[in-house]
C-alpha cells in the first residue's frame, strides 16, 4: 500500500501515512483524544460526587425518622378518674401522669408533674382517650399503650441529644434524662419502625407529625392535573402535528408552547392566583386549585413529546394507510397514535413527575397550609408533597429536620417510582412486534 | 410501415392525444398536460399519457425527472404533501379524479399503491390485509372477511408461506414477503388500478424476481404502472415503458421499441448508460 | 437516431465497445485478405499462396470466437441497452457472416490446388477476376457501411447484390458454354463454376453484413424497409 504511488498528485509529492510528519500528528490526536475522555470522566465523577453528597446528606438525616422512639405504660384508668358515660369530660392528662407514676413512682410537685409529662408527646391523652374510646370495657382496670416519646427524647434515644452537653444548652433536664433513662431500665422504651409517618397526619409536634395529608393532597393533585393535561394535550399535539396548516399563525403557536416549557413555575402559580382563584373562585389551598396550575404547567412538555411522539412515526405508515384508503382520522387513531403511545405515555409521566416535584405555583395558592386531617376530596384544604417538605423545613423543632429528610426521600422514592413506570412502558409497548 | 414508426410517440406532440394502435386495450387511466408545482418549484411539465389495461406500464428516469411524482397523483397521494398544486387532467374510467365531487378515499380503493419500502401495519398478517376492507365495508360477515384475506394472500403468492402463521405480525416476514404482503393488502379491495413505487429497490435479486413474477401474474386482472429505478426490471415486467427527464415525458412507446430503438436521443443516453 | 453518442459513464464498457468494434474491423481486413489471397491463387494456380490460404482460415475462426466471447462476456455483465444491444447483437451476426466468408476463402484455395494439374485458359476465368473484383468491392463497402454505422450506403451495398448475381448468372452460362464446346473442359469449368458460385455467396454475406450495418444504425430491418431499396 505505502509502495504505491498516490494517484492524482502533482508536482508535490504527498506526505504518506508513514511518514514522520503523519506520526506525530497522529501522536497529537491520540493526545487530544485523551484529554477529551479524561475531562469527560471527571466531569462525571465530579457530578456523581456532588449527587452522591446529596443523597449521603438526605439520607443520614433522614433515616433516623423512620424509626420513632415509642415509651410503653401502664395507663390505670380508675373510675373516679374516667367516666365511661361521658369519655369527653375526664382528664385525660391526668391519666397520662397516673401511666408515667405508675411506671417511675409518685413524684411531689406539680413543677415535677410537668417536666415528667413532657418525657412523652402532648398528644398522649389523645391516643389514651382514642384506645379508651375503642375499648370502654376497660375502665376500672388499665390500659397498656406504646406511646411516641417527645421529640427531645427521641433526640436523646437516636443519640441527637448529647448528654455531656451542660444542662442549660439542652433541652432535657438531668432529671428527666435520669427518669428516661429509668424508664429505659424497666424494657419500656422502644424504637419501632415510624409508621406514622406515613399514616399521620401535619401536627405542630414532630412526634406525631406524618405524610398522610400531603401523599393524599398530591394524590388528588396529580389526578385533576393528569385528568385536565393529558387529553388537552394529546389533542392539541394532534391537531398541530397532523391537521393544522403550516403557516405563521401555527408557527407562532409552536414558539409559544416552547416558551411556555421554559417558563418559571411561580408564574404559573401567579396566574392560578389570579385566574383560578380570584376570578373563577376556586378553592384556596385545594388540590383542584393546585391541579389546574399544575396541568396549565405540565401542558407545554406533553404537548411537546407528544408531537415528538407522532414525528418519530415513520411517514411509510401514513402513506401505507392513506393509500388504502383510510380517511385522515383513521390513519390517526388506528396507526398513528397506538404506535406513538409509548412515547405519549412516557412524556405524560415526566411530565407528572415535574408537577409531583414541583412547589413555587402550589405556595402562591396557599397549598403550604397547616392541615391536620387528610384531605377527603379535591376541594379541600391540604398540602401537597413538596410544599410538606417546604413547611416542615421551616419548623423550629429538632424532630422536624429529620422528618424533613425523611420526607424527601418519600418524595425521592415517588419520583423514582414514577420514572421506573415510564421506563416500563416504554420498554413494553415499544416492542415492535 | 409509417405506423410503426410513428408509434412511440415523443414530447413533440404531448397534449395530442395518444393512441396506442398496437396496444389493443382500453386505457382505463388517461393523463393530459399533467402539471405539479411543489410551492414555486415545478415538478412536472405538461405529462400526457394513456395507461392500458390489463398490462403493466413502467416510468423510468433518472432521480428527480418527476416519474413517481406522477405517479403519486394517479392516486392523489401529493394531497397530503404541503404546498403541491397539480393542474391538468387524469381520468379514472373516463372521470376527472381531481374534479372536487369525487370522494379521494374511493379513488384510493379502486387505485391502490405498493410502496418502495415493505410498510405492512404493525400488526397481524390477517389484520393488514384485513384493514382494507374493513375500512370500506367490503366484508359482510366474519367468513366473507376471512375469505378476501385468504384468496388476496394466494393472488398475491403469500398463502403458502404465510397460511400457518396469519396471526403473526406482518412486520416479521422477510423483506420480500412484506412486500408481497403489501400487494396482498392492496389487492384485498379489489382495486382497478396498482400503482408501484419502486416495489423492489429494498428487496434482493431472489425477491424481486418472485415480486416479478406476481406482478406478470397480476396483469391479467389488474392495470399496473410501475416507478423503477432499475431499467432492466422495466425491461422485464412492463409491456409500455414511458421515459421521464427533468419532469418531462420524454418518450413512451412499446417496452421492446425503448430498450431495443428508442427515438429521442435523451432516452438513448439514459437506458444505455451515457451522460446525457 | 442521434448521429453521435455520449461516451459511457463507465468507460470500461466504452471500452470494450471499442474493442469490440476493432475486433470486427480487424477480423473484416482478414478476410477481404483472405478473398483477395484465394483469388488470386486461383487465377494463378499457385499452390504456396493457396496452402496459405487454407491456414489463414484457422486464424478467422479463432477471431470469430474472441468476438463472440467478448460479445458474451459483454452481455452478461452489462447488459447492454438499445444501439449498444444491437451493436453486440450485430457483432456476433457480422463475426459470423465473415466467418462463412472466409471458409469461401479457403474454398477457392482448395479448388485451386485441385486445378494445379488441368491448367486454365485465361479466357475461362476473366469472368471470375472480374466477379471477384466487384465481391471485394461490395464487402469492402458493406464493412465500411458497419464499422462507420452509415445505413445509406449500407441500403447501397444491398442494391448491388443484383449486380453480383447478374454477373453469376452470365458466368453461368459462359462456362456452360465452354464446357458444350468441348467436353475437355468440363472438369475445369466445374471448378471455376463452383468458386463462382462461393463468390456468389461472399456477395450475400456481404449483403447480409450491410444489413447488420443498416439494422445497428437504425433499428429497424432492411428486409421491412421496402421502399429503402432501388426498384428490381
């Protein structure tokens, strides 16, 4: 091969692939070559590293809030202290000092009385009087319950609350640390797996406080918004991919939908403010208020996979299909469509991922209320998942920082959940078969 | 002896119209002063042309020179592209198809098209062919169905290798096959006319000498024009060969007179290979 | 017809085209080479030139089968289209026209090795020479009409066929005539009647090539195109 001469050339002999001059060269792009793959590896492994301080970050913090420190007691519920007749009327305070008495022996004064009461959550007469309420049979005699301990507690029991710290810089007092850990002695304390966070509802105490009302609220939010954006887009997608005419108008349009996909969110959430709620008198804080910002959101990206979708249809089935006859409709709904699908579906699901994640349009229209119950239907108040994140993030208590870890990594694993869907589709129905 | 030599007829006297003495048929398609613009560019200048029945009649030129343009509006398939204005005359059985009362989805019933690449439907071999008359409620019942897809495969030579498997999706048939699938799909609705666009340029020696063969055994219900690329395939199936250059009809006559004598000089350097 | 043709895009084929068409001219020398040759053997007896003769044949032959085999070799692998066609077409039925024609070559040579011993009077074969002459000249003019693809004169060549078959029937009757005089003659005049009747055939050959000649140019045969030809 390099004995040949080189067709073609003139007066100048061409330089030969062998020659020292091609060498290096070579030598150069080998160079260059590698510095490209080196700087991309680091480029990733810097991503992978900051992605990775993140999740580290997130988890450490969080996974503490999936166990919750639980105390066990004996709760006597004598019948001068409860009144099976009238549950309503007892102090049922009064019966949650008689468990912890019972338990670390009558303390003297009321000043006492209280900082005992605070080893375990505010809450605890509630969940006696509830345990009471299911099983009046009981009273006269008394009632074992496992209640959470309060967040300061907790603290000390995960290790967050330091015990060589001086006593004036911590929450718990020597003495209540020496009760706990009393209680502790006696088997009582234990940390079971923190289902309420999941079943709870928002409380102002952390203990007690769970996801319940915003998975449901972003449950209810996700349905309006899917139920409103996915036709209207599909639609609009279809009438701009295959029957608008391509003029000026169309073209304006298609700029406008890109646009809007770039748009900041909390504009949207101005609008929804201003549209949906004082102009149209939607609901505040409701998940329909919410869902109907979110799909005027989410619209532009299904709209614009949706149109990839139907572009990415080989024009060979449309011709195969007219030129059998088949009316525009036909060929739309009978081969266009069933073969965009999966990638309508997938772009559907991003698309619901980024209105699951998103927060700034759901602030604007008062989604970041505290509600205490689970919202029973798309009217009422409640918050949503990234908006539980948001409130619980500003809340002073200790217990809430690992809460609101914990419920990112529920928001996190939702996320992950959906894409994994969306994934799955693709895979399945893409098959050509 | 004047006859003879006047019989392949050139672009000197296009808009005449042209009658095949030697070819005895009816000419069920008739083109006059056919012209396509696509937006400001013009694809065709003024074709006229006469489509014989019963046989097979090949558009050959070189890329570009507006032959499956043409062939594209026997069916009106330019309507879906943007921008195309066809003006003149093709009469279907002596009606205007581009008249505004005539309904395009008959026309492409009863002119059917196979196209370059294989494009069975993503779906069953029964359900492809099925499709066609199910859209146009050529079937009554279940076995009458049953019936147009079975006797459609074996006119179109696939029953054999296919009988066995109708469920199985269409796009896994050999190259081939999907393309002879795709006749039998076309001839499932019982069309007047087919229409090829280059039906065998995907497909290798051995499938286009069988696809060959189907479309000689198919002449004798149905009129065919084919679009090739290949010149000697033209030789081989067609009966009529018409020449396209630069969005012209050059020349059409009888196959043996354009591969053996052809009259324009254009023609010549085309089919022998020669810069024109 | 256009009178002039592009070159090939592929010029290989070009190529062979005109290999193939030097091939027939080359081949057209030798035998008018191998006429000439034979009958000039003939008139003067000579036997060296007649023995040459009868060898030379063996090269005709073999360049018939180059030009069949190139023509084959072209077919198969480009299928040549339209004037090309016919040009390989023609080429195998010119090739074999003057194949046939140099076996009439040979013919006169063998007939002259047999007239060694009898002898011949001048006056029995000045109708001959001159038969001669004029076969030469239409074959001459036939290949000419080929190689230059020129169907005028390829029409001409086929009109003066008459002429070769008047001077043939005139011979005829001269050596018939001879042969009644004295029946001494009979062995010798059947000789020359017989290579009289090869160059009888020679000029249909050539007639044969000319209208291979007229047939590559214009596509059309000469036998249809009547009113090409002058009127008998």
């Amino acid at each position: 091969m390099t004995e040949s001469t080189i067709p073609g050339t003139g007066a100048a002999v061409a330089a030969r692939p062998s020659s020292q001059a091609a060498a290096a060269l070579r030598k150069r792009r080998y160079a260059a070559d590698t510095r490209l793959r080196v700087a991309g590896l680091t480029a990733i492994l810097a991503a992978v590293g900051m992605l990775g301080l993140l999740l580290w970050t997130i988890v450490s913090q969080g996974l503490p809030a999936f166990t919750q420190t639980h105390v066990r007691l004996d709760f006597p519920l004598s019948a001068e202290l409860v009144d099976p007749a009238d549950l309503e009327a007892t102090n049922w305070r009064a019966v949650v000092t008689g468990g912890l008495n019972a338990a670390l022996g009558e303390t003297a004064s009321p000043a006492q009385q209280r900082l005992l009461s605070q080893i375990i959550t505010n809450n605890a007469q509630f969940i006696v009087r509830d345990a009471v309420r299911a099983n009046p049979s009981l009273v006269g005699s008394s009632i074992t319950l496992s209640v959470p301990a309060a967040d300061p507690f907790d603290g000390l029991n995960k290790g967050q609350v330091l015990r060589d710290v001086p006593e004036a810089n911590r929450r718990v007092s020597d003495a209540q640390i020496a009760w706990f850990d009393q209680l502790s002695a006696q088997g009582r304390v234990t940390a079971p797996f923190n289902w309420g966070l999941f079943f709870n509802a928002d409380s102002r105490f952390p203990e007690m406080a769970g996801l319940a009302g915003a998975i449901t609220g972003s449950f209810y939010l996700l349905l309006v918004c899917f139920l409103i954006s996915f036709p209207v887009g599909i639609a609009s997608a279809i009438y701009l991919e295959e029957f608008a005419p391509k003029n000026r108008w169309t073209d304006l349009i298609e700029v406008n939908i890109n646009n809007l996909a770039a748009m900041p969110s909390i504009v949207y959430g101005l609008l929804g403010l201003a549209v949906f709620i004082q102009i149209f008198g939607a609901p505040r804080s409701a998940p329909l208020s919410g869902g109907l910002v979110l799909s005027l959101m989410v619209l532009p990206t299904i709209i614009i996979s949706t149109r990839a979708a139907l572009k990415a249809i080989p024009p060979s089935i449309r011709e195969a299909a007219l030129g059998m006859g088949a009316s525009k409709h036909q060929v739309v709904m009978q081969h266009v469509l069933p073969l965009a699908m999966p990638g309508i579906l997938t772009g559907t699901i991003i698309g619901m991922a980024q209105a699951l994640g998103e927060t700034a349009p759901l602030l604007l229209i008062g989604m970041n209320a505290f509600v205490t119950s689970p919202p029973g239907g798309i009217l009422d108040a409640s918050t949503s998942l990234p908006t539980q994140i948001f409130i619980w993030a500003d809340s002073p208590e200790r217990g809430f920082v690992s809460r609101t870890s914990a419920a990112i990594m529920v928001l996190l694993g939702f996320l992950l959940f959906m894409n994994a869907i969306a994934i799955y589709l693709r895979s399945k129905l893409e098959r050509r078969w | 002896m004047d006859a003879t030599l006047g019989m392949a007829k050139t672009t000197e006297t296009a808009g005449a119209p042209l009658i095949q003495s030697e070819i005895n048929h009816a000419t069920p398609v008739r083109a006059r002063d056919v012209v396509v613009h696509y937006g400001t560019k013009q694809a065709l200048f003024g074709v006229s042309i006469d489509i014989p029945e019963r046989s097979v009649t090949a558009f050959i030129g070189p890329s570009g020179c507006g032959k499956s343009t043409f062939l594209r509006c026997i069916n009106r398939m330019n309507d879906t592209i943007v921008g195309c204005k066809v003006t003149g005359k093709i009469e279907l059985e002596g009606a205007d198809i581009y008249d505004p009362s005539l309904d395009v989805v008959e026309l492409r019933a009863r002119v059917g098209m196979v196209f370059q690449k294989p494009n069975p439907f993503p779906k069953s071999i029964y359900d492809n062919v099925a499709y066609g008359p199910k859209i146009h409620g050529l079937a009554q019942s279940k076995s009458a169905l049953d019936e147009i897809v079975h006797s459609s495969l074996r006119k179109a030579g696939l029953w054999n290798e296919v009988k066995d498997r109708l469920n199985e999706p269409g796009t896994g048939l050999s190259g081939g096959q999907q393309q002879r699938l795709c006749i039998a799909r076309a001839i499932a609705v019982g069309p007047e006319v087919i229409l090829m666009d280059e039906p065998c340029s995907a497909l290798d020696p051995i499938a286009t000498a069988i696809v060959e063969e189907l479309i000689d055994e198919l002449r004798e219900n149905y009129t065919i024009v084919i679009v090739t690329h290949s010149m000697q395939q033209a030789a081989r199936v067609s009966q009529k060969t018409a020449f396209f250059h630069l969005g012209k009809l050059i020349e059409e006559g009888k196959t043996e007179d354009i591969f053996t004598n052809p009259k324009h000089k254009q023609t010549q350097d085309y089919i022998t290979g020669r810069i024109g | 017809m256009p009178a002039t043709l592009n070159e090939h895009i592929v010029t290989s084929y070009e190529d062979e085209l005109i290999d193939l068409n030097k091939s027939i001219s080359e081949m057209g020398g030798m035998v008018e080479q191998a006429i000439t040759e034979g009958a000039m053997a003939l008139l003067k007896l000579d036997h060296v030139q007649a023995q040459n003769v009868r060898t030379f044949d063996a090269q005709i032959d073999q360049m018939q089968q180059r030009i069949n085999d190139s023509v084959v070799s072209i077919i198969a692998r480009r299928q040549p289209m339209a004037a090309d066609l016919r040009m390989v077409v023609t080429a195998i039925q010119v090739a074999n026209d003057l194949e046939r024609t140099g076996d009439m070559a040979k013919q006169l040579a063998k007939r002259t090795l047999q007239l060694e011993n009898l002898g011949l009077a001048p006056k029995f074969y000045n109708g001959v020479k001159h038969m001669k002459d004029l076969v030469s000249r239409q074959l001459q003019a036939a290949l000419d009409a080929y190689l230059t693809r020129d169907s005028k004169a390829a029409v001409e060549v086929c009109n003066h066929d008459d002429e070769i078959d008047a001077i043939y029937n005139s011979l005829f009757r001269e050596l018939l005539t001879y042969m009644m005089e004295d029946p001494r003659n009979i062995t010798q005049c059947t000789h020359l009647l017989f290579c009289a009747k090869s160059l009888e055939r020679v000029g249909d050959h050539a007639t044969n090539i000319a209208e291979a000649a007229y047939y590559l140019e214009t596509g059309r045969h000469l036998g249809a195109d009547e009113q090409q030809r002058a009127p008998r």
